[in-house]
C-alpha cells in the first residue's frame, strides 16, 4: 500500500537536483561533503524528534542511525552506528507503540529503510569516484536486515485503516523532507 500511495513522492525526491547531481557525478568532494552535510540536518532532526520512539522499537527493528553515520563520513573518528539500546526495565517514555504516531513514524521510517536500498547501489558509484572516502551513509543498505523483514514488521505494526492513513502521511512528509534537502543543497552548490 504503502509504495503505490507515495509513488509519486518517490519519483520527485528522486528527480530532485540534489540527486541528479549525484547520480550524474556533477558534484565534486566538496559538493559531496556538503551533501552529506545537509543530509545530516535532516536525519539529526529526524532522529531527534523519534529517539523516543526508536528506542522503544528497539526489541523489533534495529534501527542504524543515519546521523551517525553521515557524522562518521564527515569527520576523521568513527562514531557508533546504533541510536541507543531499549532501557532494561521499563519502556521508553514518549512517542511509543501503539498509537496513530507511532504508525506515522513507521511510515517516516518506511521512506528511511526504503533509502537504504537505493544506497547500495550508489555507494558502488561513490566508491569509485571517491575511493578516499568512507561512505558509510550510503553503504547502511549493505548492513542492515533485509528489505523483506523490515516489510513484515510494518505489517505487524499498522493494524487497521487509521494506521495505514497515518503511516502514510508520515510516508509522505519524509519524503517531502527528503525532497526539500535535496532542492536546498542543490540550490547552495
């Protein structure tokens, strides 16, 4: 349901500038870099906003945060790769499970996962034009549970028209924000 809704969400992120730029090779280290960098912002703020949440989904799908891996592309010391473990004892306070946000971050988190598949195949590219670099954003797809299981946990997880209607909209707002990262840094390269 959720990738024939946000077909078209999904095409204009990916036609955005900022992709094009970097599918085509346009863009030198220092354009790559600032990439990188504005793609930190929005997963920053993302993970900001949800490091309740993801916390709490912990024990169902180990989420690799992507602000630490664009922090690790962009500075010289490695950085973790998790964004914290499930509190023992208790569960975690705030945006949790259950709830019509909670099916909206899974829908935020679909676009995310989704990401990580076309990282693959980028990070190929990357690799060759920047075989300095470590990459480890857009090589996350290369480490993470497959595409397969995070699809069946979504199932599990959106229970019913109302959590797909808000799993949707939080489908369509990433990639909104996806397209507007994109837009602005191909407007400042």
């Amino acid at each position: 349901m959720l990738r024939e809704a946000t077909r078209d969400a999904h095409e204009a992120a990916e036609a955005s500038a900022g992709m094009r730029r970097l599918l085509a090779g346009d863009l030198d280290e220092a354009g790559y870099r600032e990439l990188l960098a504005a793609q930190l912002t929005l997963f920053g703020e993302w993970e900001a906003e949800r490091r309740e949440w993801l916390r709490h989904v912990a024990p169902r799908w180990d989420y690799a945060s992507r602000a630490n891996a664009l922090e690790g592309d962009l500075a010289a010391e490695p950085v973790a790769d998790t964004i914290g473990s499930h509190p023992s004892g208790s569960d975690a306070p705030g945006r949790a499970g259950g709830t019509l946000d909670s099916a909206e971050a899974w829908g935020e988190l679909y676009v995310i996962e989704g990401s990580a598949l076309g990282g693959r195949l980028i990070v190929k590219m990357l690799r060759e034009r920047f075989p300095h670099l470590r990459h480890r954003f857009y090589a996350i797809g290369e480490r993470t549970a497959p595409w397969r299981r995070f699809q069946a946990v979504l199932d599990g997880e959106l229970i019913g028209e109302e959590a797909h209607r808000a799993a949707l909209n939080g489908a369509l707002a990433m990639f909104a924000r996806f397209q507007r990262t994109l837009q602005d840094h191909a407007a400042h390269v």
